[in-house]
C-alpha cells in the first residue's frame, strides 16, 4: 500500500484576492463552531480563454458547461447588473478562510447572491465532484485493527 501522507515538502504561500462564491452551507455559517468557509474561485469565462484555456471555446466542452455535465467546473450566467459575465467556478479552486474574513468582505461591499435553481444546482455539482474521488484501495485492513498497534 502506497503511503497516505507525505513529510517534508516546502510550501510557498501569498495572498491573492478573488471573485469566490461560498460552499459551506449557510445553516452551518452562523454556527459558533463554524471558524472557517469553504470558496471556490469564480473565473471571468473570456479571462480563462484569454488566458489560454482554448479548450473551453470547443463545442463540446461549451454544451457540457451549459448541462452541467462537467466535472470540476460549473457555468454561471452574466449578472443583470453587469458585473460579471459568463463565469466559471473551479471545483479545482477551491480555498477554507476564516469565517470573520469571510463575513468581513461581505459587509465592506455588496456581495452577488446566487438565485434559485442556480445555488441548489452549484451545491449538486460539487456533490458530484467530491464524492466521485474513490480510495484507491480499501480501507478493510482497519477492521483487524486494534488500538496500540501498527
């Protein structure tokens, strides 16, 4: 069995600002043991193309994104207000901050909400997205194990 965990690696961190939408549910954020927030990034869709991301302009990848077939990322329409166009959140962006950094942003400006179907329809694809990462091998050794030993 190949090792689950990995020592000594060197780690650069920075900080960057973001357009992100929430993941953590929002019956758990007022929570007084919930101290951290669960984002994913919001990518301008044209940015990402620009960027060289050529593959989304395929038809097929653009028919997947308006499905909702993909399996990391989900397409968000332009806002009313013009703030943002056609977007994209990355399952593969995904970021825990701390719940009062969080709630601070949100009341320093004036956040976007996702409307209905659109947040019950983000909550499905990162279901998806999540529980379609598998072990892998099985985790049946455990069942012989006994507190103490190796």
């Amino acid at each position: 069995m190949e090792p689950v965990w990995q020592s000594g690696a060197d780690y650069t961190f920075r900080a960057k600002n973001a357009n992100v939408v929430v993941l953590t549910q929002t019956c758990d954020i007022p929570k007084r043991a919930q101290n951290s927030v669960l984002v994913a990034e919001v990518h301008d869709y044209d940015a990402l193309v620009a960027a060289g991301q050529q593959h989304l302009k395929k038809r097929e990848i653009k028919e997947a994104l308006a499905r909702g077939t993909t399996i990391a990322e989900f397409l968000l329409p332009p806002t009313i207000d013009g703030r943002l166009s056609w977007s994209v959140v990355s399952f593969r962006d995904i970021f825990v901050l701390p719940k009062l950094a969080v709630i601070s942003a949100v009341e320093a400006g004036s956040p976007l909400r996702l409307t209905s179907p659109y947040k019950e329809y983000l909550s499905q694809a990162f279901g998806r997205f999540v529980m379609r990462v598998g072990l892998p091998a099985t985790l049946s050794q455990f069942e012989k194990y006994t507190p103490g030993s190796t």
